[in-house]
C-alpha cells in the first residue's frame, strides 16, 4: 500500500472536517506510515474524530493512554476511552476492558468487573475472552461458588481455537478430577497438544504425569525428555523439578552439582520452592563448597515463604545447636509447624517428640511425645528415649522385651540411654537371671558418657562387690561422679566409703 499516497488523499477532506479521514490519518500520523510521526497531530485527528463518533479512533485512543503510546500514560482515561466504546455493545472494547480488569493491566485488578466485560466476547467465541472467563468461573470472587460446567465449556473453546494456556488447563482439570472427570489420558492429550503449540509448563506437567504413574505406564525416559525441553525454554518449574531429581537421587543418579544448577535457574525464573534446597545443599556443603551463612539466607527466607520442609530442617539445626546456637523455644515451633504440614522428618519428628516429652522450649505433653517418638522409632534419638519410657513404665505400662529392643537400637549409634536401659535389665534381671559382669560393661560406657543414674549405679557395684570383684578406688570415683551431679543416694554412699 502507498501510505505517502493515501495521505495526501485524506488531507483536503481532513481538514475539511471529515470524520473518516481525520481518523484514518490520525493512524498514518500515530504509525508514522506515509508521514513522519506526529504525535501531536495524531492525538489531535484522533480526538476529533473520536468526538464525531469513531469507533477505531476512540479505541485507539483508549490504548494509546493506557500504554503511553504517543500520549502521556494515563490509565483512567484510557479505560473511559474504551468504556465509551463498550457501552455502544463493541465486543472488542468488552474484550480488552476485560483483560485490563483480568490481569490488572493499569488498573486495580478486578474479576467481578472482568467477568461482566468478558460476557460478551465470550459469548462470540472470542478464544482470549473464554480462557480468561473460564479462570474466572474457576476461581470467583470471595463469597461466590465456581461454575465447573461453563468453566470447562469455555475452556474447550478457547482449547479448539488452540490457546495453550487452555488446553493445559483442561489437562489439569482432568488429571484432578471434580471440575471435570478424572482421566489422565484426557489429561494426557491435552498436555500434549499445548506441547506441540510450545507450550513449555505442559511439558513439565506431563514429566510429572510419566514420573509418578504406576510401573505399568511410568515412563522415565520420556519425563526427562520433557524437562529437558522445559529448561531448554527457561521454565522454571522444569528446572526445578528437574533438580528435586537429582537431589534426591530418584529416577537419576544424585548429582548434588547438576541440583544446584538446576534450583539456582529455578529460583532465578521466580520457583520459590528453591529457597529451600538450596539452603540444604548450602549448609551441606552438597553441589558446592558449604556455605552456612548463604544456606541459612535462603533456608530463612524458604520459612517466611511458609515452607514445611524448610521449617523442619531448620527446627532440627536449632533442636540440635548443629552450627548455630540452640534454640529449643523455635525449635519447638518449626517442628510443630512442620508436623502440622505432614512435612516432618523422621528426625524432626524425634526431636519434637523429645522436646514435647521434657518440656523443653515447650508445654510438657506425654501424647504428643509418644506419638512422635513412635512414629520415629528407627531414629536412635527416638529409639534412646523409648527404651527409658518402656522401662521406666510411668508413661506406659512396664515392657523390658520393648525397652531392650530400642535400648539395643540406642547402643547401635552409641546413645548412652541406650546403654543405660540395657545395663539396668542385665543387672536387675528382668529378661532372665541377672548378668552383673555384662550389667557392669554396658552401665560403665553410659556412666563414662555422664549418664548420672549409670555412674550411682557402678559406684555401687564396685563398692558393694556382688558379682564383681569390689574396687574402693572406682567405687569412690564413680560416686563422687554421681554425686557431684547431684545424686542424693550417691552422696549417702560416698559417706560410707569413706567412713570404711
């Protein structure tokens, strides 16, 4: 087209006041087609022809305000440009005032406006209009219920027209159930079909589908190969659930580098969830030299954004004093955090269920000790503390064959409860005849590692001499041991030692 052409057409009739050409060189001046650009001049043709009525040019205008587009910005009028318009019944002025309240575009977003906008659009089979009503009736304004049937219909038409967004939608939908009928091979298509329109994030969706199916259909390769296009394109929930792989080592060799690679350009694509893994292979020195300082950063910043795993991983650093100062107050408060969120640990859950069973940084709770401690039996920390419950029988009733299996557990990673429980069984002889020389053994390395009740406990056998020879010299050591700790009957037996 010969826009210098078309120009010098439409001035005369322009300047004679034409309504039509004023606005279609106001176009030429606004693109600088055929003339050199003239804001000036465009916003002049465009707002007289805008006044006699021109439908294009108050659009236009609407736009040029609202982007700052040859105009100053202003927001307000170009949404009073576009209404003006929208009252006459023009769909396209009703579907670009509903994507401004959609999405918030210069304005206080605002989906009940949104909706009444998108009404019409929608109803014409305008496929942007759909999706986004669809989003809507999805997800309504507080106080309303969501509409699933119209939501999937206008989803299936903005689907047909081939609008990615809609089509993975549909897929989650599907592969959910509720909104529409569970079916993952639904879901499946329609993943796929995004895909093939380059829709990257369906791809990720369709990894996960693959990864966490049953054997029958689980497909490792081809989840893989969905991520990979998924990073290749910048998506960052590709790149994190790619690096929740190799981090845990499932489906792929661990690779602590290739996680760090993977979480570090997550977390630059805006995947939160990344705070907290990198803050674990941080303060682990996993992927990269440690780095506690840094690790703690994002390990903080992971709890304010209220991740569960985070607050358990923390709560056990601070339970623990592991590389910072002991804290059992928020220790206490992370880890309850954690098991509210079904996110804790197996050690989380031990030290919870210790903290709850001394009131130590919290109230004093035999229920929630137990049921911590129980649920965590494997953990040494656990298993130490069950021994002594089993044993002691103030909590539940007396079982030595209970109290000598996690006692037993306790000695295998060197706790000295555990040696304790053990000591006290073979010199009482609660699990057959008493063994004083194996009660003495075991009693000695719990009594060598502070354990107060162990160090009264061989004082007494040295003094004493049943089943062992007597020893003054160990019995007077291990009692002034136990004594000093505080041990009344310690203090008593002492003094007979010494009156000896």
């Amino acid at each position: 087209m010969n826009y210098a052409r078309a120009a010098s057409f439409l001035e005369a009739p322009a300047k004679a006041g034409d309504r039509e050409s004023l606005a279609m060189l106001g176009v030429l001046h606004h693109e600088g087609n055929g003339v050199p650009r003239d804001d000036g001049a465009a916003l002049d043709m465009l707002t007289r022809a805008a006044a006699m009525g021109d439908t294009a040019s108050r659009i236009l205008l609407g736009k040029m305000h609202l982007r700052g587009d040859g105009v100053a910005q202003d927001a307000a009028r170009g949404v009073e440009w576009l209404k003006q318009v929208a009252a006459d019944g023009n769909v396209y002025a009703h579907s670009l005032l509903g994507e401004i309240y959609f999405t918030g575009d210069g304005v206080n977003r605002n989906w009940s406006i949104a909706r009444e906008y998108l009404l019409l659009p929608a109803r014409e089979n305008n496929p942007e209009a759909c999706y986004m009503l669809a989003r809507i009736l999805l997800d309504p304004p507080a106080g309303e219920s969501p509409k699933y049937a119209a939501a999937v219909d206008n989803l299936e038409k903005a689907a047909k027209a081939g609008i990615p967004d809609a089509l993975r939608l549909l897929g989650e939908l599907h592969l959910q159930g509720g909104a529409a009928s569970r079916n993952i091979n639904t879901a499946i298509k329609y993943f796929t079909e995004a895909v093939a329109l380059g829709d990257a994030r369906a791809g990720t969706r369709l990894a996960a589908i693959y990864l966490e199916a049953d054997q029958k259909t689980k497909n490792v390769e081809k989840a893989l190969e969905y991520l990979e296009r998924g990073r290749q394109a910048g998506d960052a929930e590709a790149q994190y659930r790619l690096g929740e792989l190799y981090f845990h080592g499932v489906d792929v060799p661990r690779d602590d580098a290739e996680a760090m690679r993977c979480f570090t350009a997550a977390l630059d694509g805006g995947e939160e969830g990344a705070f907290y893994y990198l803050g674990v292979l941080l303060c682990e020195g996993r992927g990269a030299p440690a780095d506690f300082r840094k690790g703690m950063e994002y390990l903080s910043k992971a709890v304010e954004k209220h991740n569960p795993h985070a607050m358990d991983f923390l709560g056990r650093m601070l339970a623990t004093g592991d590389h910072m100062e002991k804290d059992t107050r928020r220790a206490a408060t992370l880890l309850s955090r954690a098991k509210a969120e079904n996110a804790s640990s197996p050690l989380g859950l031990a030290l919870l269920g210790r903290l709850a069973f001394f009131g130590d940084g919290m109230e004093q709770s035999n229920a929630l000790a137990m049921e911590c401690l129980e649920s965590a039996d494997t953990v040494p920390l656990a298993a130490e503390l069950l021994a002594k419950i089993h044993y002691d029988g103030e909590i539940l009733l007396e079982n030595f064959h209970k109290a000598m299996q996690y006692a037993e557990r306790a000695m295998d990673s060197n706790l000295i409860l555990g040696y304790l429980v053990a000591g006290k069984i073979h010199l009482n002889g609660q699990l057959g005849s008493p063994d004083i020389p194996k009660a003495l053994a075991l009693l000695r390395v719990a009594a060598d590692g502070g354990e107060t009740e162990a160090q009264f406990l061989v004082g007494r056998l040295y003094m004493e001499g049943k089943g062992i020879p007597s020893d003054t010299a160990l019995a007077d050591r291990y009692l002034t041991m136990a004594a000093e700790r505080g041990h009344p009957e310690a203090k008593k037996l002492r003094g007979r030692l010494v009156v000896r």
